[in-house]
C-alpha cells in the first residue's frame, strides 16, 4: 500500500514563492520518477514539470525559469520550488509519481492541493 501526502500550498501575492512537497510512505523500495500536474477551473489538467530516474527534467513552457522539480530519494519525496509566482498560476496542483513496490513499478496520485496566486 502506497500513500501520497502533498503540502505546502496555499495564498501568496504574484511574484511570491512557494514549495510543494510530495511525500510518498507504505510498502516503498524507492521513487522511480516524479511529476507534478496542475489544472484550473474551467481547464484541462496539464503536466507542469517531470523528473526522471537519472535526475533528467522538463519543464512547461509557462513555468520555464520559475518553477524548479526536485527530488531526495532518501526521503521518497519530490518537490516543486515555484518562484515568480502569476495569478494564471492559481489550480490544484497533483503529484504524480512512480514507484517501486512489491516488485513492481506503479503510479501514485496525491490529493491535489490548492495554490492561489492573488493580490
């Protein structure tokens, strides 16, 4: 059994900051991979940034620059640094990650977790 908690979302004024964390625990032999999804009311939910195994990441074209994936694999934690922060940032902001566990590769989803970027 694999669960996922996210934290560090909430309200910031535009040009703030914030950190995203996604916390993977249960019956765990290590995170394979790591995404983060966003999606606005009204939109379609749309990948944000990824990082693989070998550390490699890509980034969407909005968040180039800004926001910046990480990950501490002794933690099974992957984060998301989001920087310069827009209003067209606001959505509910999911992980996505792929773990080893009982032998077997398998992606988790966190709960989602509000991020408000508003004067």
């Amino acid at each position: 059994q694999v669960q996922l908690v996210e934290s560090g979302g909430g309200l910031v004024q535009p040009g703030g900051s914030l950190r995203l964390s996604c916390a993977a625990s249960g019956s765990i032999f290590g995170v394979n991979a790591g995404c983060w999804y966003r999606q606005a009311p009204g939109k379609q939910r749309e990948l944000v940034a990824a990082i693989i195994s070998g550390g490699t990441t890509n980034y969407a074209d909005s968040v180039k620059g800004r926001f910046t994936i990480s990950r501490d694999n002794a933690k099974n934690t992957v984060y998301l640094q989001m920087n310069s922060l827009k209003p067209e940032d606001t959505a509910v902001y999911y992980c996505k990650l792929t773990i080893w566990s009982m032998g077997a590769l398998s992606d988790s989803w966190g709960q989602g977790i509000q991020v408000t970027v508003s004067s």
